[in-house]
C-alpha cells in the first residue's frame, strides 16, 4: 500500500441511538468520544439507523401504503399521455 495515498483506518464502534447495538469495526472516521474496548482505544460514532433498526433489515414496516403508486403519481401529474408513434413509410 503507498502510505501517502490511502487514508488511515482507526478503531471505531458505530452505536445505533435507538436500539443501543454496538458494531465494532475500523473507520476512516474519528470522533471526540473514546472507549477502551478488549484494551484497544476506539472512536464511538453514534448512528441513527443501522440493519439492528432499520425496517427492511427487521421485517418491520414504518409506514404503511394506504394508495398505489401510480395512483399517486396520477394524482400529483394528472393522466399523462403518451405520443404517438410515427409510422414508417415503406418507399
């Protein structure tokens, strides 16, 4: 690896603010706040979601789609038309 060309990689633990989990790994990114963990200094990135929270990771839906989507974008558009396609003379 050229030393001057890739970044420097540090011992980070991301929290997830709703849930608590902690996912310990390395980062490009430091922060003011550290914790010792297994003895080894870490930055301590607070995130608020990650796959412990996030619904498509827990099978829970947020928000519920009461209309279709191309109801929706018909509502917001209006009916939209498309052209014709021009016909090909055969000379």
């Amino acid at each position: 690896m050229k030393t001057e060309f890739h970044p420097d990689y540090h011992p980070a633990v991301f929290v997830d603010m709703s849930t608590g989990a902690r996912f310990i790994t390395r980062s490009t990114k430091t922060s003011e706040k550290k914790e010792v963990i297994d003895g080894v200094e870490h930055n301590v990135i607070s995130m608020g979601v990650t796959s412990d929270s996030h619904p498509f990771f827990t099978g829970q839906k947020q928000f519920v789609d009461t209309e279709g989507r191309i109801d929706k974008f018909q509502k917001r558009f209006g009916t939209v038309r498309r052209a014709k396609k021009p016909k090909l003379s055969a000379e």
